[in-house]
C-alpha cells in the first residue's frame, strides 16, 4: 500500500512523517526530512518542469522510506508536506513522473 502525501495537516498527529522544505518550520518534536530544491534558472517561471529536477525530493522520499523500512526513523502512515508553491509543484511532478517515487508515495487529495 503506497504511503499518502499532504500538502499540509490540520489533524496531524504522532504517525505522520514531514517533508520540510528550506523556510518552512517542521513541529516540534516531529520525525521531519529538509528538502533542499535548486533555484531556478532566470528568465523561467518558478517551478516549472526544466527548473527543478526530481533529484532533491525523489532523494528526500527516498531516504524517508529507507528510514521507515530499517526502523531509523519511527513508523509513519502519512507525509505531511510543508513547502512553497514551486516546492508543492516539485513534490507532485516526482509523484507523477518519478517510478519508484511513485510505486512507494500517493498524492493524497
């Protein structure tokens, strides 16, 4: 079963996972993986699809997952995100067109 992701939580509790990108402060006490994205190139608009590679967050999902699997972190049922808008949109791309991102993470709407 693919682990949902949500672009923030107002009912987030002890089971929930963060991806925290740069300027955003995860809750306190919270298990939380930082997500770094590139700055986008000039003359490009925010976000778009040539500007932000699915390196930083297929890495991010990545490491969140191993970390689940070898009881490095604690055990999560969702990913909450907190990120800007080019984050989010980042965040989706990798859901949609990263396979193995994909095949472990769902969008949650």
């Amino acid at each position: 079963m693919r682990i949902p992701v949500l672009f923030g939580a107002p009912d987030a509790g002890t089971a929930d996972a963060w991806l925290v990108e740069t300027g955003q402060a995860a809750p306190y006490g919270a298990y939380a993986v930082p997500l770094s994205l590139p700055v986008p190139a000039l003359g490009h608009a925010t976000g778009c699809a040539c500007c932000i590679p699915l390196g930083p967050v297929a890495a991010a999902l990545a490491a969140m997952f191993r970390a689940r699997a070898t009881n490095a972190a604690p055990f999560f049922t969702r990913v909450i995100v907190l990120a800007s808008p080019a984050g989010q949109e980042a965040i989706r791309a990798a859901l949609s067109n990263d396979v193995l991102t994909s095949a472990r993470y769902r969008l949650d709407t």
